[in-house]
C-alpha cells in the first residue's frame, strides 16, 4: 500500500477530507494491520467532484455491481453521488470513501477539532480527533468495536469507562 500516494494526490486536488479508521489510528498512535485508507469527504457537490478525479488519477476501480465494475475514470461526472460508502481497488491500495459518518454530527464539525499530521515520508493529512474516533469506535455494534484501540483512545481523551 502506498499511503502516501494516495493522500498526495487527494491532496493535490484539494479534496477535503478526513483520515479516519486504521489509518488513522496507525499513523498517530500504534501500529495497526489496516488493509485500506479512509476517507471521509466534505459531503458537497464540488468537493465530490474533486475526489472523483483524484481517485480517476489514482486509477481507482469501483462498481455498484460486479457487472458495473471498473475505472472511475470511464464513469460519468457524479457517480460519488449514487451511495454512502465507496469501497474500491487501486494500484496504490485499497480507499474507502465515506459521505458521512455513524455517530459524528457533521463533518465540517469534525473538522474544526480534527488533527493535521504527517506520514513518515511527510506527506501531509487531517485526521479525525481522538475524541471523534473513539466516538466512531463506541457507535459500532459490540462485536465489530476494537476493543484494543477503544483502550488507548480512552487514554489519550481521558475517558477510562469501559463500553
């Protein structure tokens, strides 16, 4: 996977975006197996636009169907706009795009208390809050949350109930 591709080209078209999941939680604590990168962008008509693209640069793949699969960039102007969650295939690795998110308010809302970062390489990125990532984590069905990430979460915002 080649995160810092993929986060530079999102970057370069000015997407706006937050990093959110493993990701997430891999570059600014502890490392984690994550097998895609995701993003939750500015739900608006021009910003969905520049992240079909970014994600047309990137050569990312997607399909509402395995019929209907393949690249975004043979796709019409505002395929984003068909569904909540993208999960697609690139050669840079696999990229989640999410419109919104379980358990946040809104986006510009997690924005205002989001965390600017940088990869090992430098590449630069804005992540979702400690506090709104362990909000996400909590939201999700018992069984899905990770417990282990939860634990540090709670640490770092200073929350030690257990869910």
């Amino acid at each position: 996977m080649n995160v810092d591709h993929i986060l530079s080209v999102m970057n370069h078209y000015e997407v706006r975006y937050l990093l959110i999941g493993g990701m997430n939680f891999l570059l600014r604590h502890k490392p984690v197996m994550t097998y895609d990168v995701d993003f939750w962008i500015d739900d608006t008509e021009p910003n969905r636009r520049a992240c079909e693209i970014a994600l047309s640069e990137l050569k990312a793949e997607w399909g509402a169907t395995e019929e209907e699969w393949g690249a975004v960039s043979l796709m019409s102007p505002g395929w984003l706009d068909r569904q909540a969650v993208y999960c697609m295939a690139s050669p840079s690795g696999a990229i989640d795009i999410f419109r919104n998110v379980r358990g946040l308010v809104s986006w510009s809302d997690s924005y205002k208390t989001s965390i600017t970062g940088h990869t090992a390489d430098g590449t630069a990125y804005q992540g979702l809050s400690d506090a709104d990532m362990l909000t996400c984590q909590l939201c999700l069905e018992p069984e899905s949350r990770k417990m282990d990430r939860i634990r540090e979460l709670q640490k770092v915002v200073g929350q030690h109930e257990h869910p």
